[in-house]
C-alpha cells in the first residue's frame, strides 16, 4: 500500500519543474504524512526487486529485507511521471527503484519472465552457451493493474540520450555541422502525406546530413584495446539475441529512449515492453521493422556491421 500510495503522488508543475527538480534546484521530497516514509526495519519483508534464488529445501535464510526509503526522489521523464526512489535494505545496500502510476506493468513482468525462460534455454544449448548469449532482464513487479515498482538498471544510459541529448550527445560532438535530431524529424515528418519516391528522397537526404556515431561510444568508455574487442564482441551478442527474440516475440516500440547501453558490459537493455506480440502493426502508423537495426545501432558492430558476428 505504501508504495502504491507513493507511486500515485501527484507532482505537478508547482511542486517540481520539468526536470524534476523544485524551485531550489534539488531533487523533490515525498511529504512526511506518506506511508513509505514511516517504513522502518520490516525484517520479514524482502526487497521487491532483488531477486532471490529458489531455495529446494523451501528455507530461505540472510534474505535482504526492506529496512527504509529516502524521502527524496527524482522524476525521469514520461507521460505518467514515474519516480526513482532510493531502498535501503538490511545488508546496507542502496537500492534504486522506479516507482510508476497509472502504468499496466503486468505485461512488462510477463516478458521479463519469458525472457529469463529464453535465457535458461540459451544456457542448456552448447552453441549458445559457449557464445555467452542471454537476454538482459530486470525485476518488474505490478502492485495493481496500474502501478507497480521496478528494479532500476545501474550504470545504464539510454541509447537516446548517448546518440542525441542536448548539448553534448554523440552526435553534435562527433559531426556538428549534422543536422539535429529534431531538424531530422521536421524533414522526415514534412513528407508523411507525400508520395512514396518523395518520402525516400527525404530519407536519404536526411541520412547524408545525420552520420553515425555509435562507434565512439566504445572508444570513450572501454580504453584498454583487449577490453575494447570484448566489449564489441559483447555488444555484438547483445543486439543480435535481443533482435531474434524481440522478432518472435513482436517486440515493438523500440525508440532510442526505450533501449539501454549498460556502460560495464556494453549489452543492450529493452525496457518498457507494452507494445509486444505485433501489436505495433496495428497502431495508426504501423511498425513493419522486425527489430531496431538503424545504422547507429549497425556502427557499434564494427568494419563487419551484420556481416561479423552479429550475423554468426
């Protein structure tokens, strides 16, 4: 109840601007009377979004339990104003969460399951296993049909935000004579009603003046060279397993703010997965891709592209 209560606060323009951020610059607070404020030390009750191994003989001991909740939280963007809020739990540990309202997470939770059942037949093929190929998932739990708390993925960055975010993405550091993301939309969306040969003119066009830049990412974080091949060999089988698997399970919506790059492993992380089983082929613009291969995402595999590993 507590964290239902909390996930439907409502922060209005008054109480927070639209960074999230009050009129002192900081990181607003949730109000004293709130029930996950007066949460202290629940020795039996686990942290929602850790996951704990099942135990065969049904006992379960040192389980990491909910100890408290700061009261500050921060907003990160989105229609119903989700909340990252931070769980101390009784190892000491600092869990962040992301607290969402008026959001059904219950199809979100049924694919993380499948996906961690597609993982555990990964790791009983040979071929598959010695590739080290996995789906990426995190812990998503619904609390009601609209709210629910997710495990948040540390030491991620959206794939938007590298490529594109104002004033420093790759982008407009790499190549500032391209033209702006936004720039690239106007164009492309001036030719929505427009024949099919004038569309694809403005989609060429667009591309010359919109470069990829995906593969800096990997000189920037990974500086030591047999890291740096790891981590393009990690990359590489990151995307090619999340493409298949989003393929046969009609993953759509996939948004560059709807894809995480964790900067340690350099694997790909799906996140927000309402759109699935092609139900994007039946949105007023229906999605006819099978999964995300833009060329940003094709720079990150290297001189091979889909040719090297990706494909293999």
């Amino acid at each position: 109840d507590a964290y239902i209560e909390a996930a439907y606060w409502d922060v209005t323009p008054t109480k927070a601007d639209q960074q999230g951020k009050d009129n002192n610059g900081k990181n607003p607070s949730f109000p004293k009377q709130l029930r996950l404020m007066h949460i202290k030390d629940l020795h039996e009750v686990a942290v929602p979004t850790i996951t704990i191994p099942i135990a065969i003989d049904g006992i379960y001991k040192n389980i990491e339990t909910v100890k408290s909740f700061n009261a500050e939280y921060a907003m990160v963007g989105g229609v119903n104003a989700p909340k990252k809020i931070l769980c101390h739990s009784s190892t000491g540990r600092q869990l962040s969460q992301l607290l969402k309202g008026k959001d059904d997470l219950r199809q979100d939770a049924v694919m993380q399951q499948l996906f961690t059942v597609v993982n555990r037949l990964l790791d009983k093929d040979d071929l598959t296993c010695h590739r080290s190929l996995n789906i990426r998932t995190y812990k998503v739990v619904p609390l009601t049909q609209k709210s629910g708390v997710l495990e948040w993925c540390d030491g991620t960055i959206t794939f938007g935000d590298y490529l594109t975010k104002i004033p420093d993405g790759a982008h407009s550091r790499y190549h500032s004579e391209d033209w702006a993301a936004m720039d690239c939309r106007r164009h492309i969306h001036k030719t929505t009603n427009a024949g099919k040969d004038e569309r694809k003119r403005a989609f060429i066009q667009t591309c010359s003046k919109l470069k990829p830049v995906f593969r800096y990412f990997f000189y920037e974080y990974y500086n030591k060279p047999s890291v740096w091949h790891g981590k393009k060999q990690a990359y590489a089988r990151s995307v090619a397993s999340s493409s298949i698997v989003g393929y046969i399970v009609g993953l759509g919506d996939r948004h560059v703010q709807n894809i995480l790059i964790d900067t340690q492993t350099a694997e790909f992380i799906h996140i927000d997965l309402g759109v699935a089983f092609d139900q994007g082929k039946m949105l007023p613009i229906p999605e006819t891709i099978p999964f995300r291969l833009t060329r940003d995402v094709i720079d990150g595999l290297g001189i091979c592209g889909t040719q090297g590993l990706f494909k293999k």
